[in-house]
C-alpha cells in the first residue's frame, strides 16, 4: 500500500498527480528548485522539499537528490510525472534498489523502447510495422547520406534517442541532406548528449494516431483506446482528441492490436503510449512513450477512468478489472495552451502571467493548470500554462464547447497561442475530421497571423471608459476650471495600442455621447451605460453589450460582440523612440545558448535572413533581420552563454 507519494516533478502535472493521490487518502510529497519555491504543486502538497538550483539538470533531474528526499520522508513510491526522470531507466532501477516503487514500467521496458532505433527493430522482430527506413548502428554522414537516397526522399532524421520534437529535421533532396544532418546531430548533442540519427520516409500527409495501453503486473495488457494528435507545430502536439475520429473500424482494430502487441514485446506494465503514423490504409509504429502522456485527460473523459489512479492501484499490485477496456463514451479534446510567439516560429515566450483568467469548470470544462494569475513563466522549463479539456456526445459538440471555453480564457504578460487554439477550432477541415499533421504549416497565413488590433468601435469604447474613469478626477480634462474648455468643443487626444498597432483617438463631448475620431476617421458616437458586471455600450445607436475590465486605467480588455481585445494606453510623456531603436539592436528573447553566428560586421542583410542560432529552452530560435540593412557589429560569439536581453548584433539602416 503506498501511504506516501513523492512527486518528482513540477507544473500541471504535479498538480494532477496530488489531486488524484489525495482523492485517494495519499500524502503526497512535492520537491522543488529554487525557481518553483512558491509554485501551485508546492502550495498544494502535504509537503515539499527544496532539491537545487533553477536549471533542470541541476534540480528535477537529480535522481539521487530526490531518492534521498524519498527515504527521509518515508515515501514509498515516486511518480515522475512526464519529461524529466520519467523516461530514465536508472533512475527507474536505482528506485527499485531502494525499494521505492516507481511508478511506471520496469527499467527494462523504459530500456527497450528508450531509443527509437532500437525499438523499431525490435517492433520489426514482433511483427509490428514501422515506416521505411534506416534503423542501423554505423552512423558515418556519407552511409547515412546514401541510405537517405536508398529510402528516397523526402526522408525525416530523427534524434534515435529524441522526444520533444527535438533532433527532427525533414530533408527534401539530396544536396540539403549533410547541412541538415549536421543540424539535427547538433540539436540531439546539445539535448540529449546523443547525436545517433535514424532515417525515415517522410510521409506526405500522415495522421497521428496513438493508442492508451495499460499492464497490470499479472501479465494483462490491454489497450484503453485511441487518440487523434495530428495537430502538431514542429512535430508537437497542440490538440489532442479521443477517440480518433473517422478510422474504418478494421484499421482501428489493427491499432488496438499493434499497440497492445508492441507493449507485450517488452514485458509493459503500467501506463504507456503506443505511436503511429497512419496514411490511407497503412499504420506505422512510431514510437512508445513509455509513460503518462501530455494528452491523457481525453482517454480519461471517454472511458472515465483516473489513469493516475490506476497507475497508483497498479503499482501496489492490483489486477486490472475484468471488464477493460470499457467502451468510450462521447468524445473529448484536448487544447495546450502554451506562452509561445506562433507568429516567431512558436518561440518561447517567458514573462510574468500578469493576468490569467481560465473558465470555471462549472461549464464543464476541465482545466488542468500549474500556474495562476501572478505567477511566471521562466525559461528554465516547459511553456505550457495550461490544458483544457472538453467533452461531449458528439465531436461537433466537444469542439463548441472547447471553442467557447477558449474564448473565456484571457492573459496578458506573455505572448501565448490562444488565437491559433482558437482558429484551429474553427478551421472548416478539422472541423470535418479531413486533417493531417501538415495543417496549421499549411495554413499558416490564416492560423499563425497575430490577432488582429481591436477594431475602431472597440477603441471608441475604451476611450469613453478611460474617459469616465477620470471623470471626478483632478486629472480629467473637462473637470478644469481654468476656463479651457469654453474655446470651442474640448477634443482630448490619446494614444493607443493594440496587437502592436498604435492608433490616436481624439475625442469631445456629443449631445448624445460621445464622439470619437480614430487616426482622423469619420466620428463614432459613443454612449455607456451600467449594469454590471456588463456594460451596454451604444455604438452610433446600435446597442452592444460589452465586458470592460480596466487595470490600473493603462489596460484594457474589452470584450465585445463575444470577441476578446487587449488594449494599451500610452503615456504621452513616456520617451519616444524606443520602438524604433531596439529595430537596430537585436536582443536575445530569453536566456540561452549561441549556436552559430551566420554572419559578420559589414555583411549585407535582407529582412527575413537568418544571423543568429540561439538554443533556448527546448528549440533552436532562429534570430532574423528585421528589416534590410548592414551589420554594424556583433555582440555575440557561437558557444557564448546569453541572458533574456542581451543585445546580440546590431544593424545600420
Ligand atoms: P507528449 O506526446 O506527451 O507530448 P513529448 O515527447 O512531446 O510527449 O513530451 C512530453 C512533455 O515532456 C513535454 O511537453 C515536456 O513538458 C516534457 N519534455 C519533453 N522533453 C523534455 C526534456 N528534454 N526535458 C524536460 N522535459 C521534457
Ligand atoms: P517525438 O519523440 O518528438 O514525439 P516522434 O517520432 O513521435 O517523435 O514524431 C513526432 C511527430 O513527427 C509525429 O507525430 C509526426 O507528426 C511526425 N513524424 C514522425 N515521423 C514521421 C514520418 N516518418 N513522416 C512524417 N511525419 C513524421
Ligand atoms: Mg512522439
């Protein structure tokens, strides 16, 4: 029986895995690092001990750190989570030596599907498919180069001992393939101090379908369903649905089978993930995940299964009930929502979460969050602020209700991919079940442009409110008694931002209202009337009902007609110029590391092209000029060290 759970990890995932053990009587144990010392899984645990310094490596991957924590509070079982230890089949075998269960497959498992060239072969002795390709030990470029042109491509290079994403480049012809070798070799180095490669067939326009599988430790394996997770930017995922909607039921059946036989191949028990890729009539295994998933919340709501219960029930030895898998019920989705720049190549956005609003689970979403209003996003770990879950009878009615849970979310401080969540949902061909993991590159036009600016009768709005703000107020204009008012009608100018767009609003008192002008516009006439929480606000007569919600009288967020919008007030006397300055002075974004500097001093530029690689966080950023121009100078060196603002180069007009 485990009486005391540690968890050995951070975030949403470790505020799961409380909620879970706690709804089953167990204490639970959190460990932080010093970034995370007043985090959400710290405040909820029973209790949480310090393990080391910010970076990863130096805290939530100390295996030996958090065994120790283990032993003097009496745990007897750790859950790692996802990322981190979870994968780690030492840390696996060293709990074992301790006699801490670990809560998840035995080290061998995690050994066997721990490399993905490995498991591929070994997926090829079971009988299980796996995409054409090159799976071998020799790794010299010019074997790998020539079986690139066996397999035919385009190929996909794959990091053997990748996850994230990371390491994975696809190759469209011969002459790209050593440039781009050297910068998958040089990603999985840096990520996972491996640079053996695999080669693939990259497939054109391949689904990704995963299947739920679950052992117990009597020797029982069975599938819990499959997952839809063809949604994917960089090769992650960002929208995860169960079941998979439209596979013939024949090809489903062979998912459920191939999974529950790849599992069987390593001796599985606990929970785990079995990948494919599916294109027509064919799947291929890709991978196992040999762990809890990101995405399993959907599998939980259509079989309403507690997997983390049933991760804890497993490891103390229960078998798995006699009636598994239960039939699904409904459907489910799955949005990720992350602090990510969708229009910058999704790259990491960190910053402190000045304002976080997530729906009430009343309406029966599910949110399943690690941070909340006031706490940061660092660069130090995963993006990720939040997941949220919907199900429903129907795909159709999941999808709406997902959509309509989005649309309450509001955040300001970081940049994040809520716009892009929300188009997805909408999009005509997902929402039809027609899709592949090429969409959103795709239709990268319409799904990762920045939202649009607030338009004029939303600013006209926000004025009137900061305008009645004031009133009363010594500050307010109309409220001198200097007598400037009685010079003709007083027009009070502002300006204004909004999605990066700066507009001028000049505005004077009405008969009916107010009038406003937007960068010298035709007038809107404005009228504002309470009933709180909502405002009606008359727009040249017709009524709106609106929701303003003003901070500090400098921030707005104004929803309107249903549509969210974020709306800035520039202070007249802040010094000018800045925006135009930092164009010629590029900084690093958030902290990292120079991978190469692909120009020098005096080299001609063209807007778009690449000068600096940066490795940060889990990706390569790529720092692009601006604008056309010069390079004046370089502030940086490949191998340096940088933090968030360092100014890495600067450019002459
Ligand atoms: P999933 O299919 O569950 O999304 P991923 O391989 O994308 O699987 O990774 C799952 C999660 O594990 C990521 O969202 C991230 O939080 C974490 N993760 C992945 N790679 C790493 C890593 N190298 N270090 C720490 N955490 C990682
Ligand atoms: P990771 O460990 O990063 O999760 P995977 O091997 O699971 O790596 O692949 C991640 C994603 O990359 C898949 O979901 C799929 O979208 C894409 N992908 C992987 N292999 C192929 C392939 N051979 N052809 C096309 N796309 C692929
Ligand atoms: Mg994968």
């Amino acid at each position: 029986m485990i009486k005391t759970l540690l968890i050995a990890n951070r975030g949403e995932i470790a505020v799961r895995i409380i909620r879970s053990a706690r709804a089953m009587g167990i204490r639970t144990v959190a460990v932080f690092s010093d970034a995370d010392a007043s985090a959400m899984h710290v405040r909820q645990a029973d209790e949480a001990h310090p393990i080391g310094p910010a970076p990863a490596a130096q805290s939530y991957l100390r295996g030996d750190v958090i065994l120790d924590v283990a032993r003097r509070t009496g745990a007897q079982a750790i859950h790692p989570g996802y990322g981190f230890l979870s994968e780690n089949a030492e840390f696996a075998q060293a709990c074992a030596d301790a006699a801490i269960a670990f809560i998840g497959p035995p080290p061998a498992a995690i050994r066997a599907m721990g490399s993905k060239a490995e498991s591929k072969r070994l997926m090829v002795a079971a009988g299980v498919p796996t995409v054409p390709g090159y799976h071998g030990e020799a790794q010299d470029d010019a074997l790998l180069a020539a079986e690139a042109a066996r397999i035919g491509f385009p190929v996909l290079i794959k990091a053997s001992a990748g996850g994230g994403g990371k390491g994975m480049r696809p190759v469209f012809s011969a002459d790209a393939f050593a440039a781009e070798l050297a910068g998958a070799r040089r990603e999985a180095a840096s990520a996972f101090g491996d640079d053996r490669m695999l080669l693939e067939k990259y497939l054109q326009r391949p689904r990704h379908v995963e299947v739920q599988v679950f052992g117990d430790s009597h020797g029982r394996i069975t599938h819990l369903h499959t997952r839809d997770c063809s949604l994917q930017r960089r090769h992650q995922k960002v929208i995860e649905e169960a079941p998979a909607p439209n596979l013939p039921d024949a090809l489903r059946e062979r998912l459920h089978r191939a999974a529950e036989d790849a599992a069987r191949a390593v001796g599985y028990v606990n929970a785990g993930t079995v990948e494919f890729i599916v294109e027509g009539d064919d799947a291929f295994f890709l991978e196992m995940n040999t762990r809890l998933q990101v995405e399993h919340p959907v599998t939980e709501m259509i079989t309403g299964l507690d997997l983390v219960e049933w991760q804890l029930r497993g490891a103390a030895g229960e078998a798995l009930p006699a009636g598994w898998p239960p039939e699904p019920q409904g459907h489910a989705v799955e949005a990720r929502l992350y602090a990510e720049d969708p229009a910058q190549d999704f790259r990491p956005s960190v910053g402190p979460l000045r304002r976080l609003r997530l729906p009430w689970p009343e309406g029966g979403v599910r949110v399943d969050a690690g941070v909340e209003e006031g706490d940061a996003v660092t660069s130090h770990y995963d993006p990720m602020i939040a997941k949220l879950i919907m199900g429903g009878m129907t795909r159709d009615g999941a999808l709406d209700g997902l959509g309509q849970a989005l649309r309450a979310v509001e955040i300001a401080g970081v940049t994040t991919n809520l716009a892009l969540l929300r188009r997805l949902l909408e999009q005509p061909d997902f929402r039809a079940g027609r899709f592949d993991t090429g969409l959103i590159a795709r239709h990268a036009g319409t799904l990762l442009a920045p939202p649009r600016p607030a338009p004029a009768a939303v600013l006209a709005v926000t004025v009137a409110d900061w305008l009645r703000n004031q009133e009363g107020s010594p500050a307010h204009p109309w409220s001198r008694s200097d007598g400037w008012r009685l010079h003709g009608p007083a027009e009070i100018a502002s300006r204004w931002e909004s999605q990066g767009v700066v507009r001028q609003a000049v505005a004077w008192t009405a008969r009916d209202g107010l009038s406003v002008s937007i960068d010298g516009g035709a007038a809107i006439t404005v009228a504002l009337a309470t009933h709180l929480p909502a405002v009606t606000a008359t727009v040249d007569g017709v009524a709106h009902r609106v929701e303003i919600d003003a901070e500090d009288n400098r921030e707005w967020r104004v929803t309107f007609d249903g549509e969210p919008h974020a709306l800035f007030w520039l202070d007249p006397y802040a010094p000018a110029g800045q925006e135009a300055a930092a164009d010629n002075h590029l900084t690093a974004p958030i902290p990292g590391r120079v991978v190469a500097v692909l120009v020098a001093a005096g080299d001609a530029v063209k807007r778009g092209d690449p000068l600096i690689l940066l490795e940060a966080m889990k990706t390569e950023i790529r720092i692009a000029a601006p604008r056309d121009g010069v390079v004046e100078a370089l502030g940086c060196a490949a191998g340096d060290s940088v933090d968030a603002g360092a100014e890495l180069i600067s450019l002459l007009a």
